[in-house]
C-alpha cells in the first residue's frame, strides 16, 4: 500500500477532465493539483501569450468554487475572463489548453458557445453581477433551484456597472453570491475611492460593535455554525470579518471577509457558509496576482496579458528588430506636444501602460488622469475638462469606446467641444478575439454630427494627426492599431494637417484604392502586384474618413470609373459606405463603379491576424485578386 507521500507524487491534473474529479479529492491532492495547475499555466502562456498573472493568482479560488458549486447547474459567471484558464482546464478543456488563444483553439475568455460550463461570455469588465442577478432572477421565476456566483475583481468595481447591479440586487434580495477577488490591482495600480475603502477593509480593526451579539446570532442561522468555524480556522494577519456596516451591507449584501484566497479549507468552508445564506452575499477574498511565479509576482502588470515569455527569467520574447510601436509613439508625441502646450491633459480608464500614457504621465504628473475601469466617466470628464478650457486628450482602446458611445455623442458632439479620442488597438487585435476587436469606431464614430474622424497610414503620419487633434477646435478622433509601425523615421517635426484632405500616393489609370490607415500598406503592396498584371493602380490615402475629401473623390470617380475603398472596419456604416453616400449625393454611382473591401458582418474570432486576414479575403492577395476581378469585370 502506497504511503500519503507516494499517493501524492503521481500527476493529478492528468486525472482530471471534469468538476466531478475535482471534488472527490482529499484536501492535500487539491493542494497539489493547485501548485501542478499554476506550472501548466506557466508552460503553455509561456509559448502561447495570454493573462497570467491574474489567474495564478485565483487558483485556490477557482478550486474552491468547483469543489463547493456543481457546473453547469450552477451558474459561475467570471467578470471580463482573463482569470478564467483555471475554470478552463478543469471543465473538460485541459488537452485543449495548449490551443489557447490560437487560430482554431481555445478563445482566452469565457464563450458558451464553447462550454456548458461557461455561463455567460465576457470580455468587458463589471458586467459579471449584472448578468448573475438577470440569472437569480430568471431562476425564481421558473422557479428552479442553482446557485449563481458573479466573481468579480476589485479592478472591475471601478466600473459603474458594476455598482448599478449591486444597488440592484441589495434591492431585489435575490439569493447570489458575489465572489469580490481582491489583489488590489486591475491591469495597473488601482485607483479611486472604493480602491482606499477595500485597502481599510484588509488591514482594518474588526469593528468593536461585533462581539458577542454577532456570535450569539450566528448560532441560532441555520448557516450560522458554517461561518464561526471558518472564523475560527483564521490565523495569524489572516482576517475573518463581518462587518454590518460596510458599504456592502448598506447595500443589502451579507458581507463576509476578508479572507486569504490561497487557503482551500478555509476558502471551502466560507463558499459553503456563503451557500446557505437567503439573499445576495459578498465574500471579499484576498489574492496575490502572479502567485507561484516570482517574475509576475514582482511585476504583476507586466505579466497581466502577457506575449510569449522564457520562464526561467521571466523575459518576454520579442523582435529587436521590429519598428517602435504605435503606442509608443503617441506616448513621445503626447508628451512632446504637452511639452509646449499646458492646457494639454491625458485621460485614460485603467489602461495607462497599455495606451502609452504612463510615458507622459512621468513627465507631466499632475496633467495625466486615470479614472480606473470607466470609459463612460473618462470620456465625460474629458468633456468637462474642455468646458472649462483645457485640451483632454482620452487615449482609450477601440472596443473599450464602444461602452462610452453615449458620453462622445450626447457630451462632446452636441456640445462641440475640444475633445481629442485616440483609439488604440483599433482594427483586428488577433488572439483576444471578437470581444476585442476594434472594428466598430469608423462606422459610429462617422455617424456623429461634428465629429472629425482621421487614421494614419504609419506612425510618422499618427504623431501629424495627433498635432492635427491638439490644434483643432471641435471633437476629433484618431485610431491607429495594435502592435509595431511601419518602420518610417519619426524624427522630423510634427506639423497640422489640412482637415479633410486626403494624399495621393500613386497615380493610375485603371482603377484608384481608397484606403485608410491600416490598410494603406497593402493597398500600395497591392498596387504593385496588379502591375505585374498590366492592371494600373492609383493608390489614395484618404486620412480622413469624416469629412472626406470630396473634391478628389468626385474627380478620381469621373476620370478611373472604378474605385475599391479599404478599410479595417465593418462595412455596414463604415468607409466604404461613406464613398459610396457621397458618389449616390453627387448622382455618380451609374458613372462609377465602387467595391468595398472590410469587415463583413459578422463577429471575427481569434488569431493570428495573418491567418484572419486571409480568412476575411483582405491579405493582399485576396485584395489584388478581387481587384483584378473588379477591373476586368469578373
């Protein structure tokens, strides 16, 4: 008979393929299965980039839930995802894991379309308690029996979503737990009010108030005895509290915590405490983002979404070669320009290293701004910052735009104030996928009165359009995409560029390429490539997207009489459809032929933007042979 040691020694995560087996391990096999589940996920993110701080640090967590709650019965619902992997692995996707975030393989955040165990997709922070409560709700009236968790970092409560649906479920006291998974960051440093109140909650007294009235009452709950053993397994700087008068239970929640999230049994035992108790309940956990893994626990943002990596010294694995990167180049650009203009001040929700902020926010400290997880409250402020004459300029990533849509229209548009929106990320990310994607910005962003939408062809001509944004009197937006420039030279000055001019790049005769940002390169790659063919292509940066440059499209539509507009955005309401308005307006469509190329309507998955592209038919093959096809009148 093998001892415990020996018993231990075998390789329990090869064992496990559904919550099932979670639950029929002894205590010190989930210890083991925690630390053999931390190793797998520095293995595979290691080659395949992904979130790996955030999930190292809630595996205990993500153990406790599977050992206490039974998927997909019950409804565990992870705000945003990327602390998900966990709950990947042990939901029947562990041969799969190595396929992360790969064309063809495991999407990075919660899908239902892929699992039963995925309850509810995400990809945007503070709508897990939302979308638990519409659950508890649509539980009660069909009167069935789950359980329904929210888990839900303290990065994500700076969201107001967030707080809605707490204010709303305090209300309708429906049975749900909401797991708080406190590591006191989000991808940065959080910040803001409720940032210092959770901070007092960790390290504060337990309120002199609860003593022997709260035990005595404990005892007579039914659930009662479940809480006071946990409360008792608390040892050392480890702190079991119920605090009646936090802000939670002003709320209407049954607040339990803090407790340490890297303990399974006393985890285990609140989950189960938690479980009994009749209405909305709070546990507040505490974790250490990147745990087990020193580099990400030494530098937690860093490894937050993190690119391919050497384990053993923790260094991300990169091209020396490749050009500066977008980002990086507002960042100088920014700062450059702040340099000589001090009403200029930067805004960004949560994601200053992301948007390229940090680098001006070490040189301007008190003019940069980060307003946590909330896009809506980042652009309104920005609106209001303007209002009051100074030059905000939000930097904000594409998809995350999409949550203020209201704030641009009804604070900045209508007002007409000098807001400048730069827009990172913008057009296909690659392996976060369709919640991610920045595809969507042209066609409601052009949909605007007064807004002025522009995007640079390479990163020379962003720092242009940046100078362009600053020196403009009215909201103005540039998006520019993820990942290395072109590799033109940045050094020559920035200068203001004519508002609604677009540039020329190649003269023809057969057919002119309208294309913008992006999509410029290939359609100059393309150009060539057609010649090769005898087909002669003019090439057109149009800059501008709103307003356009109508002087040169009515003249190239009557001289070529074909026209393809390139664009890495939706077709529906996008670039394209922009041409097309303004031939119809000037009665040239039966004069001029048009084909739109872009995003067709549908959500794109996640992948190598390469292996996207030739998907979409918009890799410069694809873009030549539809061209040509176009010319010939195939």
């Amino acid at each position: 008979m093998m001892d415990n040691k020996q018993a231990l020694s075998k390789n329990i995560l090869d064992t496990i393929n559904s919550p099932a087996d979670v639950k029929a391990l002894s205590m010190e096999e989930l210890k083991q299965l925690a630390e053999e589940i931390r190793q797998l996920l520095i293995s595979v993110i290691a080659k395949t980039g992904g979130h790996l701080a955030p999930n190292l640090g809630v595996v205990e967590l993500t153990l406790a839930l599977h050992r206490v709650f039974s998927t997909p019965e019950d409804k565990i619902v992870f705000d945003v995802g990327h602390q998900a992997y966990i709950h990947k692995i042990i939901t029947g996707r562990r041969e799969q894991f190595p396929t992360l975030r790969q064309y063809g393989g495991l999407s990075g955040f919660p899908k239902r379309s892929e699992s039963a165990h995925d309850a509810f997709g995400t990809g945007h922070s503070s709508t897990s308690i939302s979308a638990a409560l519409g659950m508890a709700v649509a539980r009660d009236i069909k009167r069935q029996d789950y359980n329904v968790i929210a888990v839900i970092g303290d990065g994500s409560m700076t969201g107001g979503m967030a707080f809605e649906a707490l204010n709303n479920a305090g209300t309708l006291h429906k049975r749900m737990i909401v797991v708080l998974n406190d590591n006191e960051m989000s991808i940065s440093k959080n910040v803001g009010a409720m940032s210092e109140y959770l901070y007092h909650l960790r390290t504060g007294e337990t309120y002199n108030k609860i003593k022997h009235d709260l035990e005595g009452w404990l005892k007579n709950m039914d659930f009662g005895s479940d809480v006071l053993k946990a409360l008792r397994r608390l040892k050392g700087s480890v702190k079991y509290l119920m605090v009646p008068t936090s802000i939670f239970e002003e709320l209407g929640f049954t607040y339990l915590g803090p407790i340490d999230g890297h303990d399974l049994p006393t985890l285990i035992e609140v989950m189960q405490a938690a479980k009994k108790i009749d209405g909305p309940v709070l546990v507040h956990v505490l974790t250490k983002k990147g745990k087990g893994y020193k580099p990400a626990e030494e530098s937690p943002n860093k490894f937050h979404g993190t690119g391919p990596f050497e384990i053993a010294t923790g260094k991300k694995i990169t091209n020396p070669n490749a050009p500066i990167t977008y980002t990086e180049v507002f960042g100088k650009a920014l700062t450059e320009l702040a340099n000589e203009d001090k009403d200029i001040i930067g805004i960004t929700a949560a994601m200053p290293d992301g948007t390229g902020l940090s680098a001006f926010a070490k040189a301007h400290p008190t003019r940069c701004f980060d307003v946590g997880i909330a896009e809506q409250h980042a652009v309104t402020s920005a609106a209001g910052a303007a209002a009051a004459g100074l030059k905000p300029v939000a930097a904000i990533y594409s998809t995350f735009l999409q949550r203020a849509y209201d704030s641009v229209l009804h604070d900045i548009c209508m007002q007409k104030l000098h807001v400048t929106l730069c827009l990172d990320r913008a057009g296909l990310v690659g392996d976060d996928g369709y919640t991610h994607h920045g595809v969507f910005d042209y066609a409601y962003l052009r949909s605007m009165p007064e807004m002025t939408v522009m995007a640079p062809k390479d990163e020379n001509e962003l720092r242009h359009m940046l100078k362009t944004a600053v020196d403009f009197d009215g909201p103005i937006s540039l998006r520019y995409p993820r990942g290395s420039g072109v590799g033109v030279d940045i050094t020559e000055p920035m200068q203001t560029l004519p508002i609604g001019k677009a540039e020329v790049l190649h003269e023809g005769k057969d057919v002119s390429i309208w294309a913008i940002g992006s999509m410029v390169q290939s359609a100059a790659q393309a150009a060539e490539k057609l010649a090769e063919q005898g087909i002669s292509a003019g090439v057109v940066n149009m800059r501008f997207v709103k307003p356009l440059d109508k002087e040169l499209l009515l003249a190239q539509a009557k001289e070529y009489g074909k026209i393809v507009t390139l664009e890495e955005g939706v077709l529906q309401g996008g670039v394209g459809s922009a041409v097309m308005e303004t031939l119809n307006e000037a009665q040239l469509l039966t004069k001029c032929q048009v084909l739109t190329l872009g995003i067709p309507d549908e959500f794109v998955l996640h992948g190598d933007k390469k292996l996207l592209f030739k998907d979409l038919e918009l890799d410069v093959d694809a873009i030549v042979a539809k061209t040509a096809a176009f010319v010939k009148g195939e």
